[in-house]
C-alpha cells in the first residue's frame, strides 16, 4: 500500500508550493518513490522538478533540464524544506507565465 501515503505527500506538496508560490498553477503527481512538480500550461502539464524519497520524512531534489535530463539540486530534507529549497532554486521556472 506504498501508493496511498505516495498520494498523501503529493497532496500535502502541491499546497506548500501554491502557499509558497501565491498561484494555483502548479499540480504534484506520485510516481514510484518519486513526487512530481509540474506547472500548468495551456498545452498540458509540464515537469518542472521532483523530489524523491530518500527515507523516512527525507527528500532530494532535482530539476528537469530542456533536455529532459534530471540535475540534482543540492540538499536532502523533510518535505517541508525541500518544497522551500525548490521555491527558492527554481521560482521562475515555477510561474505560469514562464516561456
């Protein structure tokens, strides 16, 4: 039953983020050990970031490049701290308006 609690996370980072950011255009996904950050377009969704469950309550994070390749960003903590640490690293990238 590891997708439910998966599923909780996502919930409870999608409304830090929107907290954090001040607008509603971003959604988080569960994948696997993976939480996904992506930012509504007109188009569809587009993968911003994730973070990936290092452990109990403890995240890394990475950035998804134009190429599509993850870069890891630095530090590992709660959920709380990263979806901070991806506000603060990667806020333009975050916004609706973002081309």
């Amino acid at each position: 039953m590891p997708a439910l609690p998966a599923k909780h996370y996502a919930a409870e980072l999608q409304g830090q983020l929107r907290s954090l950011l001040g607008h509603e255009q971003i959604i988080t996904q569960a994948y696997g050990r993976h939480l996904l950050i992506k930012r509504l377009d007109d188009a569809e969704p587009t993968v911003v970031a994730r973070l990936t469950e290092l452990g109990r309550n403890r995240y890394g994070a990475a950035f998804r490049t134009h190429s599509g390749r993850w870069e890891p960003l630095p530090g590992a903590g709660s959920l709380d701290e990263m979806a901070q640490l991806v506000v603060t690293l990667l806020q333009p990238y975050l916004q609706p308006d973002h081309y």
